[in-house]
C-alpha cells in the first residue's frame, strides 16, 4: 500500500513563498480599504474637495504629524483616530511579514524554485529521473556526464539538497502522482527511468507516464522476477534488475574481464574516448534512405565503425555488409570517437542540422 510522505524543502520553500506572498497582498488589500475609506469620509462627510481628503488620509496613515488640512468636526476627530489605529495595525502586519519574509529568505527561495520551474516548462526532449537513490544517482551521473539534460524527482529534502549541490535540475515531490510528473514536462520528455526501491510505486509511474505521454520510453528497476513480469505488462520498455544484471556482470568479469572493461570503457564514464552511439534514419531528414551501405560511403565519410542496423519491426543486423540497403525507421549503431560520431550524425541528418544551426 502506498503511503504519504511528509513533504519539504523545495515543497516547504514553495509554500512559504506563496503564503508571505499571499499575506502581503491582503495587507495591500486592506491598506488600500482604509485609504479608500478615509478619502471618502473626509469628502462626503466633511465636505473636502478630492486632493484635501487624499492628501489627509496619506498624512494621517504614514503619521508623519503634519496638522489637518481643514478644521474637522468632532465626528471626523474620532474617525481619524479610528484611521490612524487601524492603519497602523495594517502597516505593522505588512512589515512583519515583509520583514520575516527577508530574514527567512522565501522571496530568494521562491524566485529560484520559480526560474527552476519555467526552466523545466521550456525543456523538450529531456529525461526525467524518478528516484535518487543508489541506482538513480548512478543514471545521474552518466547523464551529467553526457551533458544528457534531465529533471531529477524525488519526495525526500536530502535526495533533492544532494542533487541541488551536484548541479541537477530538481523536483520534489511523489513521483506517482500525474501533477508532479506534468510539472516534470513528461508530455515533452523522450525518456522516464523509474528508479525508486519500491516495485509497487515504480508501476505507479509506468502507467501514470504511459497514460499521460503514450509515446514516451520508460524504463523500470524490479527487485524481482515477479516484478519485471508486472511492470512489462504495466507498458514499460525496458525493465532492469540490478541483483540479475550485477549478477551477470560479475560473471562476465569472471570469466571475460578484458571484454568487460572494454565495453565499460566506450558504453560510460566521463573520461571516455570512444563511444557507441544509435541514429534513427527518419525520411524527412536523411538523405541516404534506399542506399546500401556501399553507395553511402558511411565508414569512409565519416570514420564511425557500422556494428549493427535495427529494422523498424526489431530485427537486429549485427555486421550489416555493404550491400546491406538501409530503410526508413533504420536504427544505426555506430562506434567512434566524438569527431566521426559528429560527422556521421551531419550524414546521416543534415536537415535536423541545419535546424539546430
């Protein structure tokens, strides 16, 4: 069963922004209430011309001790008590709060959870990270490593203040819940990773993003077999174990160490020199579609190694030959160094390009 969990930090920040927030604008409310009550009072009742009861009503709340304008009635003497009283109290209830406001530091906070906000409502494309734990902090950093831009989300005040001094784009609050992740800009995002220690909560999120973002990609830790069954079922694309595929990593490491370290070398790590990229062939943008390999000229061109072709129905091509033709909806896995992936990306979508130029 899911539980409520106690909110904070960004949350906490958020609402004292809004409340202080809120307070002065009744003050300002019930200011401009008291003004608007004493110009009337000494005009209709005392008979003033509008510039004398504009100009009593600012020298008798701002106190400045300036005598009257025009000789008041008894009546009016009592009311201007009564004026000086009440906005006095007005004017001390707006400078309390203004005053705790600074000192607390809601305004700064709530200006920058503000930008951080209209930051994430501009972001397209983006991953978003539900989890901060062991295994989200992980995805984390090779995103930051990539220059992957991604939202972090989490309900827990650490998780979000470690992520905050790491230099991620956060926020806090319970990934489960729809608002939350449309705050995250889940109809925009291309990809959800759904990292958190519960199975139950990260089925929660795979069919809130499914449901919100139909076409987005999600990926899902299970602590169990049971669970990878229940979340694929629940529409995640790729559901990860870390107990099975830690366990197949060691053994791999046992039994083929140098083949590991050479996959770790080019597949993460900031300090990497070559890398294993995918491109996605879309007929709108890439000009080479119906050629085969040897007429495109990919490798000599650019320099990137072909290793495989996945068709648009999932059939893997792992050595593509040069006579192997390529076809809309083509996902081409190349490896190479930053260079030769950035020429092969120029080939291979020269449009999209041009664009970002």
């Amino acid at each position: 069963m899911r539980q409520n969990r106690p909110r904070y930090g960004e949350t906490t920040v958020e609402e004292s922004y809004r409340h202080t927030r809120q307070h002065l604008i009744r003050g300002a409310i019930a200011l401009g209430c008291v003004m608007v009550s004493g110009v009337c009072w000494y005009h209709f009742i005392e008979g003033w011309s509008w510039l004398d009861s504009v100009y009593m009503a600012v020298i008798t709340l701002s106190t400045v001790g300036f005598g009257e304008t025009n000789p008041l009635s008894p009546e009016g003497r009592l009311f201007t008590i009564l004026l000086i009283m009440t906005g006095v109290g007005v004017i001390a209830y707006i400078l309390n709060n203004l005053t705790e406001a600074i000192v607390q530091g809601h305004f700064q906070a709530g200006f920058r959870s503000l930008k951080r906000r209209r930051f994430m409502e501009s972001m397209q494309g983006h991953y978003i990270i539900c989890g901060l734990g062991r295994t989200g902090r992980q995805v984390a950093t090779e995103f930051f490593a990539e220059n992957i831009p991604f939202v972090v989300v989490d309900s827990e005040d650490s998780a979000v203040q470690r992520a905050q001094q790491l230099g991620y784009i956060t926020l806090q609050g319970d990934a489960t819940q729809d608002q939350v992740l449309l705050q995250a800009g889940v109809e925009r995002a291309r990809c959800l990773v759904a990292a958190l220690p519960s199975d139950a909560e990260n089925l929660y999120i795979v069919l809130s993003a499914k449901t919100l973002s139909p076409n987005i990609r999600t990926i899902a830790r299970a602590s169990s077999e049971e669970a990878i069954l229940k979340l694929q079922r629940g529409g995640a694309d790729v559901v990860v174990s870390p107990y099975i595929t830690g366990g197949k990593r060691m053994a791999a490491a046992a039994l083929r160490p140098q083949v590991v370290d050479f996959l770790d070398g080019i597949l993460t790590g900031a300090e990497r020199t070559v890398y294993v990229e995918e491109f996605l062939l879309l007929p709108e943008s890439c000009p080479i579609i119906g050629k085969t390999l040897a007429e495109a000229q990919l490798g000599r061109q650019s320099g990137a190694l072909i290793l495989a072709i996945r068709r648009d129905g999932g059939v893997l091509l792992f050595g593509p030959t040069a006579d192997t033709r390529l076809y809309p909806g083509d996902m081409v896995i190349s490896m190479g160094n930053t260079d030769q992936l950035r020429l092969l990306s120029q080939i291979l979508s020269p449009i999209e390009q041009g664009r970002k130029a």
